[in-house]
C-alpha cells in the first residue's frame, strides 16, 4: 500500500466515525429538532470525507468532480428534507424541547 492509500484509508475512517456520531445523536437526542440538526451535520461531514477519500484513492480528476457533484447534490437534498421535516413537525404542534 502507498501513501496515498493510507490517506484515503484515513479519511474514509473519519467519515465513518461522522455517521456513527450522528447515529448516536439520533438514538440519544431528546427531540426532532436535535436529532435533525445532528444527523445533517454529521451525514454531510462525513460523506464528504469518504469522497474525499474515495476520490484520494481513485486519482482520476473526471470521478473526483463526480464525486464532489454527488456531495453537492446531498448537502441540497438534506438540507431541503431537514427544513420540510421540521415545518411538518412544527405544523403539527410538536415544541422543541426545553430542559427545566
């Protein structure tokens, strides 16, 4: 393996630690609004460092920008879901929770 392929390995690694990160923060959050906010932020973190990995590994600059699109098309299309979701929420009476 060359140097390259350790610093791929490593970024790939990051964003998985993202994911699971926001898995936790979905599983441990009090309510909708925090889950959301932690499940975006870390879902658009570590995707783009498992692209950035991906496209470290591949080498091609043509996939590289592929993948960048990609990344591009999942930080619109998660932060639209996030808002529609927690207007829905919002339209249905559920409050934000607050600790007393």
């Amino acid at each position: 393996m060359s140097v390259n392929d350790y610093i791929s390995v490593f970024f790939i690694g990051v964003g998985v630690m993202f994911f699971i990160a926001g898995i936790l923060g979905v599983l441990r959050f009090p309510d909708i609004y925090s889950r959301l906010h932690a499940l975006t932020k870390a879902d658009n973190l570590g995707l783009g460092f498992i692209i950035l990995g991906l496209a470290l590994g591949i080498g091609e600059i043509s996939m590289a920008l592929k993948l960048l699109f990609i990344w591009v098309v999942v930080i619109i299309s998660s932060a639209t879901s996030c808002y529609l979701i927690a207007r829905a929420a919002l339209r249905m009476g559920i409050v934000p929770w607050r600790k007393l």
